[in-house]
C-alpha cells in the first residue's frame, strides 16, 4: 500500500470539494451527484494505493491540463454552462481527475478478468475509436448541438480524435474496449446526475446531451495517450 498515493487522491478530493463549495453547488443539495462522487473517491482511494506516485501523479495533471482545455472549448461555445457561470468550472478541472482515475481503476479490474484478446486486431481497435466518434457527430447533430462546434471546438476533437486512434492502435483491444465501456457507464451516469440536480445546464435544458457521454470515451483515451507518451503505462 502507497501512503504517498493515497496523500495524493485525498488533496484531489479536498480541492474538488473546495471548488464545489468555492463555485456555491452546495445550494443545490445535489445528493445523487455528491453520493456518485463519493463512489468514484473511494475507488480511486483504493487503486492509488496499488500504483506508482509518477503514474498517479502524471494521471492526475494530464486529465486536469485537457480538462481546462475541453471544457473552456466546450463552455466558451455555448453549448453548456456550469452552475458557477465559469468558463470553465473549477469543479470540473479538479473532477475530472477523480473521475478518470476511477474510470481507469474499472477498466483495469475488468481487463484482468475477462483480457478479450481473442478479439485483438487493427481492425477492431480503430473501430473502438471511430464507433463512439460517429455516434457523438449523430448525437450532436440529432440534438442539435453542432452549431456550436466552432473552430475551437472542432480543433479539440480532431485532437481527441486523432490521440484516440493513436492509443488504441498501439495498446491492446480488450484493455482499450474496457477503457471505452467504463467512459460509457460512467459518463453516463455522472453527466445525468449533474444534469437533473442543476451542477450543469445544457443549452436545451436536457438531462445530458448525449454526445458528451461518447465524448468521454475519446478524453479517457487521449489522457491515457498523453500519459504514455511521458512514459507513463496504466494497462499492466
């Protein structure tokens, strides 16, 4: 067990709930929201305790840099605002670290259970990418959210796009298929509960647009492209 580590995740939470007090969500008693967060700090208590304090660490300021980046290009758009009115929230840019170490813990549990190698292949890793990208383009276009792509945008998801295929064509099919389902589930779950209780507001007032749900497969990717790229391998 990694004190150290586990040092590391609890500054996480405490500056995750300072940004939360800090940005006024606590008015909205969002229990559903802070109940799924509190689940995802446990699981990243849990697996910082088995990992490096460079892989954490490297992890951890990776998702926090792309998360100021995509949520400024995503706000600044229009296409949603946070309850705080930043751009971009701090709760995000602190959260997203939590949120994808708990999604890389899942995937990692998950991966050395059931590796799916028998399913390895250059075709199916770039369908692992190319898939949830389309579904995204439809989703936006169904909801009507594309008219907010502006070239910021656009420009942060041909990066995520392109970061994307280059992890999963260089790292094994199950462990990146993991990777996307635990985005997926996750997301999902996570956007929806922010959504209902007000942390997020979306520019049609839905619960979650769907789009960034399969956005998120492509950020977990990239994150853990980027960490690769310094070095740093999560898979094993």
């Amino acid at each position: 067990m990694n004190n150290k580590n586990l040092l590391i995740v609890f500054a996480l939470i405490c500056v995750t709930t300072v940004s939360f007090f800090w940005g006024g969500y606590q008015t909205l008693t969002p229990l559903l929201f802070l109940s799924g967060l509190f689940f995802v700090s446990v699981i990243c208590l849990w697996f910082s305790s088995y990992m490096e304090t460079r892989s954490l660490v490297t992890l951890s300021v990776v998702a926090m840099v792309l998360a100021f980046v995509d949520e400024y290009a995503h706000t600044s758009s229009g296409a949603f605002s946070y309850f705080d009115g930043m751009t971009p929230s701090l709760l995000a840019v602190f959260g997203w670290s939590l949120f994808v170490l708990g999604i890389v813990a899942s995937a990692q549990f998950l991966y050395h259970r059931k590796p799916l190698g028998s399913l390895d292949g250059s075709a199916s890793r770039s369908l692992l990418v190319l898939i949830p990208f389309f579904l995204l383009i439809v989703c936006a276009w169904a909801q009507g959210y594309l008219r907010f792509f502006n070239l910021l945008l656009v420009s942060v998801y041909i990066f995520l796009f392109t970061a994307s295929l280059y992890y999963s064509y260089s790292h094994q099919f199950g462990w990146c298929m993991w990777v996307v389902i635990s985005s997926l589930i996750f997301s999902a779950t996570m956007e929806y509960l922010g959504g209902i209780e007000g942390l997020w507001v979306y520019q049609y007032n839905e619960p979650t647009a769907f789009f960034i749900v399969f956005t998120w497969t492509l950020r977990v990717l990239t994150i853990l492209a980027a960490s690769s790229l310094l070095g740093v391998e999560i898979q094993e």
